[in-house]
C-alpha cells in the first residue's frame, strides 16, 4: 500500500455514526472476485510476479480487476442499517459521487445496464470503465468499495479482461483530458460527493 486516509462519518446533526471511509493507492495487484472467473486472467501467475504485481481471490463481487499507483481506492465501512438505505441504493451512491467527480474535469460519466461501475461512451460504441466498483455487506456493515483511475498507468490492464469483458475498454482522467489532477484533489471530491449522495458528513 502506497498511501492512505482515514475518514469517519457524522450525520447532519453531527452526531458521529458507526463508519470509516479508507481511501488508499496500491502497489500493483490484481484481485479476483468471488464470482470472477480464472480464465480473465491472460498471463501466468509468474509472469504478474516479474512484472512486480501481486494476486489475491477475494470475497468481493465482481470479476478481476488492478489496482496500483495513481487509482484511488475507496473501502467504506460503513452500517447501512444506520444509515437507512439498502444496498443498490449504496451502489448507486457510489457511482454517482464518481460521476459527479469525474464531471469536475470535463469527463461524462455514465451506467451501463447490468455491469457496475463508471463508463465513459456508456452508450455509444467504445465504452470504456473509468471506476470499478466491487462490494459485499454482512449484517447490514459494506466491505471493499470503489477504484477510480486518475492517472493510473492502464497498460497495467492489459494482462487481464478488466470486469471480465473482452469487448471494452479502460479509461482514466488522466487518459481522458490529457492532464495530471492532483489525487489529493480527487479524494476531496470524492469525499465532498460521497457525503453529499450518503447525507452525511465524512471528516478526517
């Protein structure tokens, strides 16, 4: 792990609810979800490993995924019972506080029916996913979250069938405006939009 926050959650009255918002990047690993498939993989084990990548099966949804430098990596902890939402309505404030960031640099964002996360093109002919996201609750309480590329090195990708399609792509904001944002500027909005979709307050 390369870097990472801590934030906590409050309700509008301020009064502190039961919840942690961990933003981090990565050194260079690929993570296969619970109900991912191995063939997604398209590289030995051992070639990840000269490559400086690791891999792990984790009990997340979704498919295979990387995570590494420059993508911001978000593991809400969060008790949705508390909060008084279910999970797609979680989800879906999930990706639209990623929406609504990625707006910020000029960058529409989008759904696609049946496959979770943030596209770019979602309805044309070159969709491409600029956010995963992969979570699983147990009791009400979320695990993993959400990985948004802002100046990720997205050959990295290419080793794998990202979520499990052959046939899109993968983007970040960096590939998408030509520019280097500062990642200290994407977690604020990120954080500033989370709160926002959730209702409540996340501080550090």
């Amino acid at each position: 792990m390369l870097a990472a926050d801590c934030a906590r959650l409050a309700d509008p009255h301020g009064r502190e609810l039961a919840g942690e918002v961990l933003l981090v990047e990565h050194t260079p690993v690929y993570t296969l979800g619970k109900s991912g498939h191995a063939e997604n993989l398209l590289v030995s084990r051992e070639a990840l490993e000269a490559a400086g990548a690791g891999f792990f099966h984790i009990d997340r949804g979704g498919d295979i995924t990387f995570h590494g430098p420059g993508q911001l990596v978000g593991y809400p902890i969060l008790d949705l019972e508390c909060l008084g939402i279910g999970l797609r309505d979680y989800i879906d404030a999930l990706e639209e506080a990623v929406i609504r960031t990625v707006d910020r640099y000029g960058i529409r964002g989008g759904r696609i029916h049946g496959a979770s996360g943030v596209w770019i093109d979602a309805e044309g002919r070159r969709p491409r996913k600029i956010c995963a996201i992969g979570v699983r609750s147990s009791r009400y309480v979320t695990m993993h979250g959400f990985a948004l590329n802002v100046t990720t090195d997205l050959s990295w990708f290419s080793r794998i069938n990202p979520c499990g399609f052959t046939d899109r792509g993968v983007a970040s904001i960096a590939s998408e405006t030509g520019s280097t944002p500062s990642m200290e500027e994407v977690k604020r909005l990120v954080v500033k939009f989370l709160s926002e979709e959730l209702n409540v307050e996340i501080y550090k």
